[in-house]
C-alpha cells in the first residue's frame, strides 16, 4: 500500500527551506536514507547508545507486548529507514511502516521485507490501516512542531482499545544537551529552543491525544560530542548502566515512554 504526500516537481531547493519548519520535508530529499543510517556505523555515539540501551530495552518491551497480544498487529509510525521497524518484526509477524519519504523507505524495505511499507501524510490524506496493538514512535516529536498534535490524535485513533504506544523523547529538556542546547539558542536564537520536551510536558502532550504514561526509560546522563564518545567505552557502559537504574535516569538525554490509551 503506498500513497504519495509530496508532488515529484519539489525541487531539492524547495525542500531544503521547508525543512526548517515542517518535519514532513526535512527528510525526503535523495540519499538521506543512507545518510541517516551512516549516524549509527559503529563506533558512533549513537551506536553504542542504541546497542546497549535502546535496543535492548525495546527488544524486552516488544517481546512482553508479543505475549499480552497473540498474533497482534504493529505499527512503527514514521518509521524512517526502519531501526526500530526491524526490531518489531522480530516480535511481530503483522507489522507496517507509515513514513512521508520514499528515500527512508526505500532503506526500510531493504531491512523488513516482511513488512507492509506505507507512503503517506496522514495528516493530508485519508488512509486505512486498519488499527494496531502495538505501535512505536521514536525520533519523530522532537521537530515536529505543530504536527505533534494531529500525528498522535491519528495514532490515537488507530491504536485498539488496549493497546500500547512506546514512543521516545531523544533530547530531554532537562538533560545536559537540552541546557546547553537551551543556552546557545538564547545566545543565537533559531525557536528550537521552544520545541524541547521535558517529562512533563511529554505527559501533558500525551494526555491532550488520549494517552497515559505507564512507564519510561531514561539513558543518555554523559555527554558526548558530535556524535563521538567522550570517555572509554567500558567505563561509560559501567556508569551509564548505573545512570538508568538512578532517579537521575528523568534527566537523562533520552527518555522512552510505554503508553496506554485511555478514555
């Protein structure tokens, strides 16, 4: 199933200055899948977070989440080149990817062939999936401005009754990078300052689409730097380890929140 949201004449041009405001065109130009996937060759910041974190902890939640819904269905919305769609369809045998670039999907495809790959804004046109039991939504609500509140009343919508949302906060207000980041756009102002997130305002935003917090995961305390380590990888594995089984983890650079529905 593949609906197209953009009109093959944007021009690159085109599509570089509506990035700035709208998620829906930052990722769309030719080769940014490749490009996006490159952030995690190993020895990356981001590699050693995902391999020791992040993977692991969706991997345990998704398993569990396989087990409460017996041959459900699951979706992972704006699934980019299909990370986190991978690890689902290890639980999963019904699994969708929804995602606006065909750059991105076309990665996706490579990695899930199993999975049905849907090309569309939701937000602009009408489409039917059906509804789902489990559904992820990671990297996505950070730059999403305005789009934030009509891409989770859609998922509020076609989640079940029961079902169970997991979707990530990568760059925590309160973390380390989110200061320093809230300090440097106050010294040079870019209003991407504003779009950070704190654990409670992922709560209100949340609760506003019909959604309630029912546990998170926070990792990331140390800093890094452009996407490189600072300190030695077994230490920071040791410290960081610690870090998530903190209260200190709420202040964490990353934070994954599992979701249900409500009334």
């Amino acid at each position: 199933m593949t609906a197209h949201a953009f009109p093959v004449s944007e021009s690159e041009a085109s599509l570089r200055a509506a990035a700035s405001f709208d998620y829906r065109y930052s990722h769309v130009a030719p080769g940014r899948g490749e490009r996006y996937d490159d952030l995690y060759r190993p020895g990356t910041g981001l590699a050693f977070y995902w391999t020791h974190f992040e993977r692991p902890y969706l991997e345990a939640q998704l398993r569990r989440l396989a087990e409460v819904y017996p041959g459900g269905r699951y979706l992972d919305f704006a699934c980019g080149t299909g990370r986190i769609l991978e690890v689902g369809a290890r639980a999963f045998a019904d699994v969708t990817g929804i995602d606006v670039s065909g750059a991105m999907l076309a990665e996706a495809r490579a990695k899930v062939p199993n999975a049905a790959i849907v090309q569309a804004d939701v937000l602009t046109e009408p489409i039917d999936v059906g509804r789902f039991d489990v559904i992820t939504l990671f990297r996505f609500l950070l730059r999403a401005g305005e789009l934030r509140e009509g891409v989770l009343a859609w998922l509020r919508r076609a989640i079940a009754d029961d079902g169970t949302l997991i979707v990530n906060n990568h760059r925590n207000a309160l973390s380390h990078r989110g200061i320093t980041y809230r300090i440097q756009a106050r010294l040079a102002p870019n209003g991407f300052e504003d779009e950070l997130l704190t654990d409670r305002q992922m709560e209100q935003l949340l609760s506003r689409a019909g959604f309630e917090i029912v546990e998170s995961f926070g990792f990331g305390g140390f800093p890094s730097w452009r996407n490189r380590l600072l300190l030695d990888p077994k230490l920071l594995l040791e410290l960081e380890t610690r870090w998530t089984r903190s209260r200190l983890a709420r202040l964490a650079k990353n934070r994954i929140y599992v979701c249900r529905p409500i009334a």
